[in-house]
C-alpha cells in the first residue's frame, strides 16, 4: 500500500500532518499578511509603566498575552504603535533588535514602523489599532 519502503508509519504520520498544517497557513495568509499574522479579536490594555523600554520614544517591548506575540513601539512623546509579531511570510515568531524586528527563520528585517526593509521579501507586520490614556498611563490594543 505504502511506495516508500524506508517509511515508518510514523514517519508517514508525522509527514503528513506536518504537510497539513502547512498547506492550513498557507491558506490563511494569503498576499494581504492579516489572516495569518493578526488574531481576529484582541483587546488588551497595557499599563506603561510596566515596560521601560517604553520610556523613551523609539523604544519597543514585547507584550505577550494569551499567545498572541504584539510589540508595542513608542513612535512619539504621546504616542504608540501595535504590531504582531508573527511573521507575514511563514508565520514565525520574530523577535526585537535594534532598530525594529527581525525574523530568525529566514532573515526579513522590518524597521520600527512594521514595513519590511530587507531579507526575504515579504510584507509589512500587521498592526494593530491603539488608543491612549494619559491619566491612567495605559494604552489599549485592539484588532
């Protein structure tokens, strides 16, 4: 029944399922990188003063809730963005340097605005909608 002699049914098991979930990605990414990189419904608050990285304009940190990677980037005196941090390309998980973010699977740069600046080309990162309260020292996420 099986063509490849050499294949344990786990082997087989295993390939498979690893072949179905790649193809479930795929269809969910599609070109515009919202599908697959941006949950459906997030709403999370973040208190500022939690981050210190965010105590400067330009700086960038890391909040994970629920699974869901976002980086927050303070991009004013008053004001902050949202991103996934999934990767639009292949779905992984990027991570933070310097001057934006960066991809450990295949190499995609992205600078602190979420637009791709080099490596595997690829889309910009999915950004989220944030709303500010200066008097409690927060900022809400949402999707």
């Amino acid at each position: 029944m099986s063509t490849c002699s050499s294949c344990s049914r786990r082997d087989f098991l295993a390939a498979g399922s690893l072949a179905a979930v790649g193809a479930f990605l795929a269809a969910c990414g599609g070109e515009s990188g919202t599908a697959a990189t941006g949950p459906v419904n997030l709403n999370l608050t973040v208190t500022l003063a939690n981050f210190a990285a965010l105590g400067a304009v330009g700086g960038i940190a890391q909040v994970t809730t629920s699974g869901t990677p976002v980086a927050v980037v303070r991009s004013g005196t008053s004001s902050y963005r949202a991103f996934s941090m999934v990767c639009p390309h292949q779905g992984t998980t990027i991570g933070i340097n310097a001057t934006g973010f960066r991809c450990p699977n295949h190499g995609a740069t992205f600078n602190s605005n979420g637009a791709w600046t080099g490596g595997e080309r690829t889309s910009g990162l999915f950004e989220f909608t944030v709303t500010s309260n200066t008097t409690a020292g927060t900022i809400t996420i949402t999707s």
